[in-house]
C-alpha cells in the first residue's frame, strides 16, 4: 500500500541555519502532498502542498517540491528561527477507490521533531 | 471563523469501558476525517465521513466506530476499551473532501486508559 516515509529526528539547529528534512513516498497513481506543522500543545496546520509532479509548495520561508522521479518531497528552508520548533509531517493523500468518488485520506510519516536553538 | 472543535480535550477511561469523542467541523464543511496519533505509530487513519456517509475506513478492529450527524458534526466511539487504545485522537474538515482539499485539524482528545 500507499506509504511515507521521512527521516528521523529529533533535528537540532542553530538559529539562522539551513534545514532539509528529508520525505519519500510509495503510492500508486499520483498522489497530493503536504507539509503539516505541529507546535507544541496545538493541533496540526497546513504548512504547504503540492498536487502534481515538479510542483513547488511554499509558505513562511518553507518549500518542498513534488519529484516524482525520485518520489520524494523534502522540506527545506534557507534560514530557521527558534520559533520554528515543531514537530513536522509529511503525508499524501491516497485517492482511494475512484468510483467511490472523491474521497481521501492522509498518509503519515512519523514526524521529525525540529528544535532550534537561539 | 471559528476551527474545528473537539471535546472533551482529556479523558481517563479505564480497561473495559466505552468513550464517545465528538468534532465540530469548521462551517460548510462536509468532510470529517479521523485519526489517531501515537508515539510509536505516528498518525493513522481512523476513518472519513461525507454528508453521513462513511467513505473510507482505516485498519481498526470493529470497537472503533463513528458516525456523522446532518450538521456535519461528527462522533467516535471505542468500545471496551484497551491500554493501547491510549492516544491522541485528531479529527480534521474539509470542504469536500477531494484529494486536492485542505485538511484543517482540531486539537485532539488526548485519551488515557488506565
């Protein structure tokens, strides 16, 4: 089955320095992907996505894009602050049975805890 | 407006018993989505709702159940509960559901079984 896999943490920084983490995926057909963020003691957040291959999502410094031939998704930021420790995931959405309609669920790495220090 | 609620925020249970976990979706929202959130197991999918219907269905044994009302609010039940069955427990919205559409999450029921 579909699958994501995303390296492990915990990954500690230094403020102002450059962040990879990295995110491959299995999946059959071509699949959506995210970046989710969770702060610590809030719910998950959009961070940003991709729909098709070669696809650049970006938001707030970050961005990732869609390589379909080396299925894999990475997140990168040039310069991170201590404001961005979280725990990041990087999941796909599995389009399931297409006669069923669009229906979807999300896929889930395991999270990279991120912690970067002033 | 306002996101997607979920309540209680925490509970303790203990071995045996049953809990009901509910989730607000954001309005016009029609797409409920659950998942449950481990430290060993990551995120995994519970199941969706759309308009009362339940379109998709994760690897859970049958005690994990949920239904959808016509307001789009939306219940999960765990009978006889387990000690693995500890865990945060997230519900997302979305608009419609498409693949393309973005899930917006609550803040979890943080459930213990003792």
């Amino acid at each position: 089955g579909d699958s994501v896999t995303q390296m492990e943490g915990p990954v500690t920084l230094s403020e102002e320095a450059f962040l990879t983490i990295n995110c491959t995926y299995t999946a059959t057909g071509y699949p959506s992907l995210f970046w989710y963020v969770q702060y610590p003691g809030e719910g998950l957040q959009l961070l940003l996505k991709a729909t098709k291959a070669d696809d650049k999502g970006s938001n707030k410094g970050f961005e990732a894009t869609y390589r379909k031939e080396t299925t894999s998704f990475h997140l990168e930021k040039g310069s991170v602050q201590v404001s961005d420790s979280a725990v990041y995931f990087c999941a796909l959405s599995d389009q399931g049975s297409l006669n069923a309609g669009n229906n979807r669920k999300l896929i889930w790495g395991l999270g990279t805890s991120l912690a970067v220090n002033p | 407006k306002a996101g997607v609620t979920q309540t209680p925020r925490y509970l303790i249970k203990t071995r045996g018993q049953q809990v009901t976990l509910s989730c607000s979706p954001i309005s016009g929202h029609r797409s409920v989505s659950w998942y449950q959130q481990t430290p060993g197991q990551g995120l995994q999918f519970l199941f969706e709702y759309f308009s009362e219907t339940q379109r998709n269905k994760g690897n859970f044994p049958g005690r994990f159940s949920g239904r959808q009302f016509s307001n789009s609010r939306s219940e999960m039940n765990v009978s006889t509960l387990e000690l693995g069955d500890s865990a945060l427990y997230l519900c997302a919205s979305s608009l419609a559901g498409t693949v393309y559409a973005e899930a917006f999450f609550g803040q979890g029921t943080r459930l213990t079984v003792v």
